[in-house]
C-alpha cells in the first residue's frame, strides 16, 4: 500500500544508501545532493522530485512514476529503470553507464578511466609500440647504412618473412572472426582455438618462405658470424609475435562492435526518450489549451444569465457542442484536419457572437477545398481566435470583424487569422495561446513553421508550415508515438 504523505519530502543532501522507499507516495520530493545508492523506489511515486547531483548507483526504479522528475547531474551506473514512467523526466547530463567488473573488463575503458591500472595499461601498450617502431627504424637504418651484403640480405629476408607473417596473421583472424563469434561461447576458447591456429598457419608460412629464399641466406649469415646470440634462439621464440598481435587485433575488433552497439543502443534510448518527452509536453499542452477556452466561455455564459437568460441559452447549447466536438477526440491524436479545426472554430465564434451580438461579424475562407484534408496540430487556430476577440474586438465600441483565411503559397501552407482590433503593441510579449502553439510548431515540425504577428497591412496572426512537412506526416500516419 502506498504511503500517502501530507507534505513534500526535503533531504537534501542526505545520506540514505539502501533504504527502502518501495511504494512511498514522494510526489514533489527532493533528494539533491544526496546519496542513493542500492536504494529501492520500485513501485514508488516520484512525480516532479528533484534527486539532481545524486548518486544512484544500483538503485531500483522499477515501475516506479518519475514523472517530470528532475535527475540531472546525476550518477546512474547499473539503475534499473524496468517499467518505470519517465515521461518529461530530466536526464541531462547524467552518467548512465555500467560499473566494471572483470567479466566485462574493456582495454578501451580502462584507458578512458585515467586511473592508475589505466594508466598502466596505457604505459604497456606505449612502449610495445614504441619498441616495434623502433625495430623498424632499426632495420631500416642497417639496411640503408651497413655496407655488409651478406647482413643486408638477412634483414631483406626477415622483413619479408614478417611482412608476409603480418598480412596473414590479419587476414587470418579477421576471417576466423565471424566463425569463433558464431560457434564458441566461451571467450578463454575463442583466443585459445585462435592462438592454436595462428600458432600453425605462421610456423607454416615461416618454413615455406625459409625453403622458397632463406635458406643459403641463413646459411652464409651463421658462416659469417657464428657468434652471434640470436642465432641460439629456439624457432618457436618468433612465433610469439603473431599470436600476441592476432588476439589483440580479435580483441579490439569485438570492442569495437561492442561499442558501435552500445552507441546504437544509446542513441535508440534516447530517441524514445525525447519521443516519450514531445508527446508528453504534447499532452500537456493540449490538456491546458482545452480549460483555457471553455473557461472563458462559461465566464460569458455567467454574465448573460441575468442580462439576456435567451441568448445564455443559445450560448450554452453551441458551448455544449462545442464541449463534445472536443471531448470524443482522441487525446493521443496530435493532428486533425483543417475542416474539423474550422468547425471546431465557427463554433466557437458563434459562442462568442451570441454574447457580442451585432459588435461581431465573422468569415471564414479557404482558397483551395483541397487544403481542407490536410492534417494539421489539433487546436491550433482556436487560440487565434480567442486572442483576437479577448485583446481586439472586446476592445472596441464599433463593429469587429474576425477573418480565417486559409491558403497556400510558395509551397507553404498559411492559417490566417485577420482582426480589426487595435495593432499589436511594438514590445508585446507573447501571451499564452500563443506560446503554446509556437511550442507545438518547435515540436513537431522543427525549422519547418513559424508563427508571425503583423500589423500592416492588416493586423493578422500568420501560421506558416512548409507542406513537405505535412505531406511527410500524413504519409507516416503519426508524427509522434501513440
């Protein structure tokens, strides 16, 4: 049973690692700066709480509601957000990786950590490539400077036997790759069968390059200098090469996919994320702009009841109708058509003329009957409308005229809004209807909308959307997840 608190939690920066807040009512709490590891919120209520610079490492949030939740800055290694609601949470700049462990030990992330067995790591892989390059440089020195042939020909002859040993060695794994992935479990056995193989394959290619040209070069070369120590060295000594360089380069190949993965997965996360955000700020806003109307209406309604009771009857039946045109809408459908938005619209006007009488003449004008199938953000232009009576027809003693206009030019879509109410003033900021439809433009179209207020030649309020943009939504049925 769920713990219904009076009022919102505050512990700030607390420290409350693995207490359990299973099923606790903590809407409105906050948590910043604290510590919340191995914690347990499963099932909990966490709608608009502030757990900012936290710590959450292991904690559990399954099924849990993080409404509008506020988590950023925070660390979530290893959180379980299984089933949780995270719908217009914050997550901005939070740390949503795994922590280490040894089964999963990454070469490439122990270097990215800077930490001293990182660091050691780096200081190794330096110096094996800084020893191999100075090999090289090595033999290329003596085979540009030395004057001996008989040395020359020996340093020719081992760089081609590892050149040679190299190309296969690569060639060679990358080919067992696939096959060791597919067929072995055991990650021990894929570097063990693939050791055993290079191991062979080079010793191979090692002896057929010695019968094919090594051998009098070999053979003047021990003549020559008897002496020399690397001649005592056993044959498999050289084979070590191949086998260290084929498991890294395995190695480092599946870290690579690994994490070509992971930046898929993460991308894909977060693109459901900022879906799962749109539609709710979508909700939102649709959810206000519905009262916001209807509030106003009824307010009209109360002042007609003692004044004209007839007229608060004629406003109160299209008010009923206009309550169930957009009370049977789907509230997960972002978009309608223009002819239901202009239904939707007339209607509202003829609320609004019951109480203005005479002072308001309205029209209504789409250039193209075309335009009138077209898709476009539900309650988009009603705000408009309301706009223009509430600061511009209310506002004037002689006859107001309201014009919808819709048509299209230069591949854009217009909806129009005309009113002959005084201009907008030079600084006006904009009001609430008009916030939230330049807000929904932001999200569902991007660049591809505006909204504009003008003054001349007609005082008007301009929506434009590009029609590529609608024909784009219309053919991928929902522009946001449903």
């Amino acid at each position: 049973m769920a713990v219904k608190g009076t009022n919102p939690m505050r512990m700030k920066a607390s420290s409350l690692d693995g207490r359990d807040f299973s099923n606790m009512d903590l809407e409105d709490s906050d948590f910043s700066f604290s510590s919340l590891k191995d914690m347990n919120f499963d099932g909990a209520n966490l709608r608009n709480a502030k757990l900012r610079f936290s710590s959450l490492d292991r904690t559990s949030f399954r099924n849990a509601d993080l409404t509008n939740a506020d988590l950023s800055f925070s660390s979530l290694s290893d959180v379980d957000l299984t089933g949780a609601k995270v719908e217009g949470a914050n997550f901005s700049f939070t740390s949503q990786e795994r922590s280490f462990s040894w089964q999963d030990f990454s070469l490439i992330g122990m270097i990215q950590t800077q930490g001293w067995l990182g660091t050691f790591v780096a200081v190794i892989l330096g110096a094996v490539i800084l020893y191999g390059i100075n090999a090289i440089m090595y033999f290329t020195a003596e085979i540009s400077f030395t004057e001996e042939p008989i040395r020359i020909k020996l340093y020719q002859y081992l760089i081609l036997n590892n050149v040679l040993g190299g190309v296969c060695t690569i060639l060679l794994t990358q080919g067992l790759t696939t096959w060791l992935d597919v067929f072995m479990k055991r990650l021990a056995w894929k570097h063990i069968i693939l050791s055993i193989v290079i191991f062979l394959m080079n010793n191979a290619l090692g002896v057929a390059i010695y019968f094919l040209f090594g051998t009098s070069i070999v053979s003047d070369y021990q003549n020559r200098y008897p002496g020399e120590t690397a001649q005592s060295a056993p044959w498999y000594w050289y084979m070590w090469g191949p086998v260290i360089i084929a498991n890294v380069f395995y190695y480092l190949s599946r870290e690579g996919r690994q994490i070509s993965r992971k930046i898929s997965d993460q991308e894909y996360q977060l693109l459901n994320l900022e879906k799962l955000k749109t539609r709710a700020e979508l909700d939102a806003l649709q959810a206000r702009i519905n009262p916001h109307f209807l509030y106003n209406s009824l307010n009209s309604i109360a002042s007609l009841v003692h004044e004209d009771p007839e007229k608060a009857e004629e406003m109160t039946l299209l008010l009923s109708k206009l309550f169930r045109y957009t009370t049977s809408r789907k509230t997960g459908d972002y978009f309608d058509t223009i002819d239901n938005e202009l239904e939707m619209v007339e209607t509202y006007l003829q609320v609004e003329k019951v109480r203005f009488g005479d002072r308001l003449k309205f029209t209504v004008e789409v250039t193209d009957s075309e335009l009138r199938d077209l898709q476009v953000p539900k309650f988009i232009l009603q705000p408009i409308v309301e706009n223009a009576i509430k600061h511009g027809i209310s506002r004037m003693a002689e006859q107001g005229n309201i014009v919808v206009k819709i048509y299209e030019d230069g591949g854009w879509l217009h909806l129009c809004v005309h009113d002959n109410g005084p201009a907008f003033p030079e600084a006006m900021g904009a009001g609430y209807g008009i916030r939230s439809i330049q807000d929904k433009m932001k999200l569902l179209y991007g660049d591809e909308a505006r909204l504009e207020l003008h003054n001349q030649p007609n005082k008007s309020v301009n929506i434009a959307i590009q029609r590529s943009a609608i024909t784009q939504q219309q053919q991928s049925k929902y522009a946001v997840p449903s």
